[in-house]
DNA sequence: GCTATCGGATAGTGGAACTATCTAGGATGG
DNA sequence: CCATCCTAGATAGTTCCACTATCCGATAGC
C-alpha cells in the first residue's frame, strides 16, 4: 500500500507518518522508484504500536525511538530492553522529567548552589531520600528480590517514596509496602507467564514491552476501579456515584 | 517569610512561584504592604505537593490546578475527589494526552457531545473498543464490584485494552486479568487502611490523593523490580544486570 | 495528456511550562 | 537619611515538543 492507505487504515495523517519516518520511529517504505514507496502490514502494525506507545503509553516521540530501536536490535538482550522500558517510563513521568521543559532549577543535582552538600558521596541526597533509599533497600533484601539496587526502576522508586514524605506523607510507602509488594510479585508473576509462552525474540520483547508500558495503565485503571469498589464498601454510599456528582456531604470516614 | 525563603526553602525558583501564583495552584501570599506579602509553612506544603504531582505525579499544571481545587473545596465528598483524580490521570497518561502536544482527535476523550446513549453498552466503538468493554464488563461483574461503569476509570481501562488488542495483543488482558484483579484488590485495601486513619477532611482528601498518583508510580517501580527478579529467577542470568551494561546502550534516558 | 497523489525537504504552528525584564515601591543596616 | 538589597505584579519572551503546512518535481493510473 501506499502511504495515503496506510494514514486512511490507522487513522494517523500523511504528514504524522513522514513526521515519524523521519524521526526514526517507523521505517520507511521500501521504495519501488525515485519517488513512490509501498508501505506492508508490518508498517501499519508498528505505526499502531507508536500510537499506544504515546497515546496510551505516554511516551514521548523520543522514548518510543529508543524502545523502538531496542526492540529492533538483535544484539540487545531482552532484559536490557526491559531496562530501557523503564528508563523510558522514569524519564516520562517520574525522575528527570525529560519529555518536557527545561531541567533546569530543580532535579539536574545541586546547581541551584543551596544545598551546599556537594561533598557527602553516596547520592549527594536529602534527608529525604537518604531515607527512602534504605527502605527501598529493606524492601529488597526482605523480599529477596535480585535487583541491582541501581536498577531505574529502584531510584524511582526512592525517588516517589522522598516525594511522599517530602508531602508529609512519609509513613505511606511503610503502611503499605507489603501489600504493595504481594501485589507486585502476583502481577509480575502473570506478567512472566503471559511472554513465556513466546519463543521468537521478536514477539517475546514486545510482549515486555506493551505488557509493561500499557500494563501500567491497565493496573492503575483496575486500582481505581478496586478502590472505589472497596470504599463503596466501606462506607457503604451506594452503589457507586460515578465521577463528579454533587452527592451527600463528604462522607464521614469512620 | 517572603517569598525568596519560600524559594530557597523548596528549591523552586521565584518566577515559576510566581507563575504557579498565576496559575491559582498557590494562593497569594498574606500582602503586608502593597508590594510586600507573607508565606507561610502552609504554602511550603503546597509548593512541595504541586512539585510532587507535576515531577513525580506527572500531570501537567492545569491537572493539578484542578485537583487542588478539588482539595480545597469542603463542599466537594471526597469520591468526587477520587473521581477527579481519576480523571486527571486519564487526560495525562490514558485517554488523550491531553497534557502536552496535540490531541486534535477530539479533546476530552469523555464525549463532550449528547452521549444519549447510555446503560446499554456499544457506543461509536471499533471492533477493539467493544470487545475490551465486553471484558471489562465481565470482569466487573464477575468481581461484583460495585462501580458505576461510566466512571473514567473504566473507559481508561477499556481504552487500554483496546490499545493492546489493535497492536496484536488481545489476548493479555485476559491472560492476567485474574491476577491483576487481585492485586488491585490487594492493593485497594491497602489504600483504604492507609487513608481510613484520617478523621478530618483535608487530611483524608489529601492522603487520598497523594496515594492514588504517587502510589502509581511506586506500584509500577516495584511491578518492574518483581519483574527483574522473578525473570532473574526464571532465567537465572545472575543477580541482575542492571540497567546498562555495555551493549544495551539506550540505559540512560537522556 | 491530465490530474490526483506521492516522496522528500523545509518551514511554520500552537500549546505548555517556564523565564526574563521592567516598574514602583518597601526593608534594612549604618 | 541613604544605599543596597528584596519584593509584587505585569508583560513579554524563551524553549521544547509534537505535529502541520507548503513546496517541489515526479509518477500512477486513467
């Protein structure tokens, strides 16, 4: 097919999917002369991956060239693609921001010349986060999990349990963590199972990859929908109010 | 305190206080004199929970605008709090992206327009998006949890599972549909006790939104390390090899 | 031959999140 | 009282990102 098929079967414009050629995220179409390119199944396939990856992903254009690019080399072990996965969700959502607007002020380190701490090694952290990082620690070697401890996922994980407690909400992450860690070996547990079926590399790392980006979203989802059930419960106000009515009065906890 | 120490104290710089003063996610500071006005401990706070939200959180500037909004209205049952949160979510990460960039394909993904049809399932679905409904209707009801099935929370879920069946991977969602249930349950009772503590309103509100986006993030750092270590244990490839080992190169993102 | 479409290149758009500058005026130490 | 900072508020500018728009000459298919 040409690409005005390939745009009219998934919905994305002609000028997106030069957009996306260009930026390496989809590769382009084989050329049958100077000036006309036949675009197959597998393009059409990879261009409703990018769109998950950054519609539903929230990935940035960037992330999902670098996931993508994993996914495409051989070379690349699968669980160092696991690992870019991460990196792709840190530098979106959590750690550094790097999707978007400057870095400038505040998490680059201690530019901002406050902090004065440039000297104590092992991070350069606050208070903050030195405390988190040994609960994260405590987690691990409690639950035995065989993580390098420099793992992304690890620092982002230190890095949301400082900003709860930045917040005032230190306590959160110690009430919850072994629920939240049995949860996390039951969903990690199906995640394995569900790629463990597949034998081709190919299918198997993306398999890691949309269970992973996407699975994120369908377990926050399923949270939200898990907590509303068990507070409905609890306070026992109906059936479920839906999302933004005026209902009775803030419901009196306890 | 003025706001420099407000500044110094947060580590977020004196225009862009200015600008979340603008943006009414900040009240104004106490004026003192015309051009002299006072912060106090509780604008701190809110500083640091406005950084939270936009850097760990992820939403963008009008997301957290609304939800502090939200938190500060008493009138506002804290369900219709939870549903905001909710919402928020689904138009950084799920629905739209409604956060940076485009989304041209129709704005709020919960139909502005006279959705008339409502109670019977089916509206202007694909294929994708009426099968994955079908499943999550079923899953809810199987569970019997009692949540109305307009909430965002599900229209998230039925999107991202409609996202994973156009990509080629229709069957994940119930392959680990049972197990992901459990772990939201799991992890919704652990969210109920963290929070059920509280007696006032603002605490309770706040602690529900604290750990309902920042608790994302911690749940899907620790699904990626019960990842690496039940793939560790499946593979045995050692401890872990970390993020970037030499030929991985993608490991940091940015 | 005619016209809609194509590939490729370059430039432009609009939104988001800051960031810089400017104007008056106040705080503070000497 | 004065010099030197800091401050509030307003407006304009910057940077990044994800697209869009417009050209151009070439080509497909009738």
């Amino acid at each position: 097919m040409r690409i005005g098929e390939l745009s009219r079967r998934t919905g994305v414009s002609v000028p997106t999917i030069k957009f996306y050629v260009r930026e390496g995220l989809l590769p382009p179409g084989r050329l049958t002369s100077p000036n006309q390119a036949h675009y197959d199944e597998e393009h059409e396939r990879r261009l409703r991956l990018i769109r998950a990856l950054i519609g539903i992903g929230g990935l940035s254009v960037a992330a999902v060239a670098d996931v993508l690019a994993a996914i495409d080399d051989p070379s690349r072990p699968v669980h160092a693609v696991l690992g870019m996965t991460t990196g792709s969700i840190a530098g979106h959502g959590a750690g550094g921001s790097a999707g978007r607007g400057g870095d400038r002020s505040g998490k680059g380190g201690e530019e901002a010349g406050e902090d004065g701490e440039d000297g104590s090694e092992g991070g350069g952290d606050d208070e903050e986060t030195a405390a988190a990082r040994a609960e994260v620690e405590a987690l691990v070697a409690r639950r035995g999990w065989r993580v390098n401890p420099r793992r992304s996922a690890a620092q982002s994980l230190v890095e949301a349990v400082a900003a709860m407690a930045r917040v005032g909400h230190g306590d959160f992450f110690e009430r919850v963590v072994e629920a939240y860690a049995d949860a996390a070996e039951l969903i990690a547990r199906a995640d394995l199972e569900y790629v463990s079926g597949r034998t081709d590399r190919d299918s198997l790392v993306e398999g890691v990859v949309v269970g992973t980006l996407l699975g994120d979203k369908v377990i926050a989802a399923m949270r939200r929908l898990a907590q509303a059930d068990a507070s409905a419960r609890r306070f026992d106000d109906g059936p479920d109010p839906a999302d933004g009515p005026a209902g009775t009065g803030g419901g009196a906890p306890e």
